[in-house]
C-alpha cells in the first residue's frame, strides 16, 4: 500500500493505453459478466477510497478541538499501526527482506510523520478549503519527483501541464496570503515534497510486496517514534475530549491511514492505476464540500475555480506520455 496520508494518492507518470478485458474474442457470457462485475466493484471501492481520503483534512481540523498537533499526529499514527499490526499478524505476513527497510524508513518519514504532521500545523492557520487546493498539486509533485527518481522523461506536454497546475496553486496561494506566503502555505509546500518522496519510494516496494503491506510496515517501523511522542504530547499539550475530537482522530486513523488505503488498492487491482487515477482528480473538490458542509467554511470564489483548473492540468498529464 503506497502511503498517503492521509490526503491524496500520487498520479501515475504517464497513463499506459489500458485495454478492456472484455475486449476481443468473446468467450461466453459468463466471462463477460465476471468481467463486468469485477470493473464494478473495483471502482466502486476505488471511489471509496477517495471519499476516504477527501475527509482527512476536515477530520484533522475535529481532531485538534481536543488534541495538540504533536501529540493528535502520534496518536493518529499509533492507531493506524495497531491496526495495520492486527492484520500483519493474523494473516501471518512474514517480515520485508533487509534490502525493503530503507525503502520503508523513507515511507514512513515522509507518509506517516512527515505529511500528517506539515498539514496539522497547516491546519492551525489555513483553513481547510485553502490546504486542499494547495494539496491538490500533489499528484503532480508525486509524478515529478518519480520521473526523477526513475529516470522517466515525460513529454513536453506533461510537463506544461505540471508547470502550470504548479502556477494555479502559486498564484492561488499568494492571491489568499496578501501576496506573500505565510506560515500555513510553507507547511502546505513542504507537506508535498515529503509525501511525494514517500509515494515514490512506495510505489517502488509496491512491485516486490502488496501495497498495503508496505503502509502496514511503515506505520509498525515508526511505532517507538510515534509512541513516544504520543506520551510526551499528551503531556505537553492540553487536551479537551470531545465528539468531534475523538471523531477526528479515530478516522484519520481508521479511515484514512488504513481503510482508505486499504480499499485503494484493492480497488486500483481491479480496474488498474489509470482508471483508478481517474476517480482521484475529484478529491480536492470533495474536500472542499466537506469543508463547507462539516466544518461550516466559507468558500472565497477562487477557491473552487483553482481547484477545478489544478484537476484539468492533472487530467492532462494522465492522457500524455
């Protein structure tokens, strides 16, 4: 399982031409049907997953009414890993050979720690609508960095689309900021470097073990970390329970580290990483309707039109090569 946080899933650098399973010879109705059912479900829990995801931001924002960044960030990934232990261990996965751990420790610092805790403290200044446009570019910054990594040359194309979906946010941004960028947009920006580090990596262990296994790692690898921190915030940070609270923090655990992920994939086995990429471009949107309907927002007219264009530009580099 490719980390994410618990916000968004990285976009595929260039989108492979996928053919229909149902194509071709036909072999007889029931083929066909199987076929047909099984595209179904698997974007029916892809759509899911993206649900999912779209509601970390406004969870994040519940959760911090009884918890302190430091210590709601620990808890979150405290959580998620006894989750992702419980599964580890009845199905009885055997340990990643020596030659994953470093890859998982990239992961783990960009996806479990590094993310979630950027965009906590984004949250504090930010609202939600605003993140979520800025996020938005993550697909974008995930497909550059990976292009870097492996040594992929998009087209010129691809490329124009990225530097103006980049140009989108930039000028959003400095438009919501008063022309300069403030506290919340420096955490925004660097939330998408690290998570966009930790998808590349994890998208490379993705080949050799099931994507899920490698966020289940992740989040175990960080245990001594994150319960750590989670005892030193607790103590440090004031803490108020609360519905809203708890609610927050059990599905940013729950729901987007772990369920969200989980469904992801499964989904994305099914209808493969183009289509599945498809459903995602709608995320930053959802959350923008979450902010408004959970959280009472009130969205600046900027906001939906830059989320809307950012999509357009990430739809461009899933049809170019």
């Amino acid at each position: 399982m490719r980390a994410q946080n618990s916000a968004t899933r990285p976009a595929t650098i260039a989108v492979e031409r996928e053919t229909d399973s149902a194509a071709g010879p036909a072999t007889g109705s029931g083929t066909t049907s199987a076929t047909a059912s099984g595209a179904t479900s698997g974007t029916l829990l892809a759509a899911l997953g993206v649900v999912s995801f779209s509601l970390t931001f406004p969870a994040t924002v519940w959760g911090m009414e009884s918890f302190g960044p430091w210590s709601f960030v620990a808890l979150r990934s405290v959580l998620a890993a006894a989750i992702a232990g419980v599964f580890l261990l009845a199905l009885r996965v055997p340990l990643p050979g020596r030659a994953h751990w470093a890859g998982l420790a990239v992961v783990a610092a960009g996806v479990v720690v590094g993310f979630p805790m950027l965009t906590t403290l984004a949250l504090r200044t930010s609202t939600t609508s605003h993140s979520a446009v800025v996020v938005g570019l993550l697909p974008l910054t995930t497909a550059a960095l990976a292009a870097l990594r492996t040594g992929v040359r998009p087209s010129r194309t691809f490329w124009a689309a990225a530097v103006a979906g980049a140009a989108v946010v930039l000028g959003f941004t400095l438009a919501q900021s008063g022309g300069a960028l403030s506290a919340g947009d420096a955490y925004l920006f660097a939330s998408l470097l690290v998570c966009a580090a930790g998808y590349t990596e994890g998208a490379r262990l993705a080949r050799t073990m099931p994507g899920w296994q490698v966020i289940g790692w992740a989040l175990v690898l960080c245990l001594p970390l994150t319960v750590t921190g989670s005892v030193l915030g607790l103590a440090a940070e004031p803490v108020h329970l609360s519905g809203h609270g708890i609610a927050g923090l059990v599905w940013a655990a729950a729901g987007s580290s772990f369920l969200g992920l989980y469904v992801w994939y499964r989904g994305m086995a099914e209808i493969g990483p183009a289509r599945a990429s498809q459903l995602q471009l709608a995320q930053p949107l959802l959350t923008l309707v979450w902010a408004v309907a959970l959280l009472g927002e009130r969205l600046t007219p900027a906001a939906p039109v830059a989320a809307a264009a950012v999509l357009v530009c990430i739809a461009l580099t899933q049809r170019v090569k």
